[in-house]
C-alpha cells in the first residue's frame, strides 16, 4: 500500500532560486549597459557644449580686435572667459570633459582664424559631434573646417555638410581616442 506524503512543498527550490538568479542578472546587465551609455552620451553633450563655449569665449574676447594676434591657452585662462568645467589649477591648462587637453591657438600663421582642439575623444561621442557640426547643412556659424586626427591621420572636413560615413572613418581610433580641431574665422 503506498502511503501519501502528508508534507506540502514550502519556499522555492534550486531551479526556482537559479531562475530568478539568472532573470535578475540579465536585468542588472541591461540596466549597468543603460547606465553606462547614458554616463556617456551626457560627457558627449557636455563636450560638445564646452566646444560652443569656448569659441563664444574667444571671439568675445577677441570682439574689439581685428584678428586673433597672440591668442593661445594662458590668455584664453587669464581672461576668465573659460568656464570652469576647462580650467584646470595650472596656468594655461585646459581639459574637455574627457580629461584630454584643449587647446586654443591663432591657425598656423594666419590671425584671422583660430583653432579650438580638444584631444582624447573616444570614437563614438567623435562621430556624434562632428556630425552635428558637419552636417548642420551649411549653417556653420563661422567654422571654415573641421580637422580629426586619428590613426596618425589628418581628416579635413571643409565642405558641409561632409558624409556621415566619412566622419564615421575619420573617428574610429584603434587607440580608443581622436583630436578634434575646430578651424573658426
């Protein structure tokens, strides 16, 4: 005669407990790969913004000149015209929000346009604010070019709106970092 079990089931058991286990682990992984994006596309957004500023910052400094004569990173820093979000506690020191430097110069030997570069930007936040800038569809607002140096190479962007596969190319360092160098007049 068989007898019955007179004991219910109580609590989970080992397959219950590793379901929800492994359920929950793909919830944190997809909330952490959220997060993480989201931390990056606001450093993005946050550069792209110090980019604006600074070259406000440089032609209201620069309002009442002709040219660009003598402008370089300790004047831009000693103006008080730099946000604080560049400035650094060294004299002439300049960081983008991805701690690479930024560097603000009179272009090579002409005074009539300046350059604003912001080095040690990774590829994807690169692409993203290129192309913003590339391809406004011509209303560039005084930029005559834009320079990405990546792989050892010098990408020229001097029409606009440029090919997004182009920007693309430009960006996409194997060191996980390019320079932008913004050409303004």
């Amino acid at each position: 005669m068989l007898r019955k079990r007179d004991h219910k089931q109580q609590g989970l058991t080992l397959t219950d407990t590793l379901l929800t286990i492994v359920i929950g682990g793909f919830i944190l992984s997809a909330v952490g790969i959220l997060f993480v994006r989201g931390l990056a596309d606001n450093k993005t957004n946050v550069g792209l913004q110090q980019v604006v500023t600074m070259q406000k910052a440089v032609r209201e400094l620069y309002a009442g000149s002709s040219n660009f004569s003598g402008l370089d990173n300790t004047i831009m820093y000693n103006s008080g015209f730099v946000p604080p979000d560049i400035r650094t506690n060294t004299v002439g020191d300049l960081r983008n929000t991805w701690g690479g430097p930024v560097n603000v110069a009179t272009n090579g030997g002409t005074n009539d346009f300046f350059d604003v570069s912001f080095a040690e930007v990774p590829p994807d936040s690169c692409t993203r604010i290129v192309s913003y800038n590339a391809l406004s569809g011509g209303t560039t607002d005084g930029l005559d070019s834009i320079i990405v140096t990546a792989n050892g190479a010098d990408v020229i962007f001097d029409t606009f709106p440029a090919d997004l596969v182009d920007v693309f190319n430009a960006c996409n360092d194997a060191a996980d970092q390019a320079t932008i160098t913004w050409v303004m007049y």
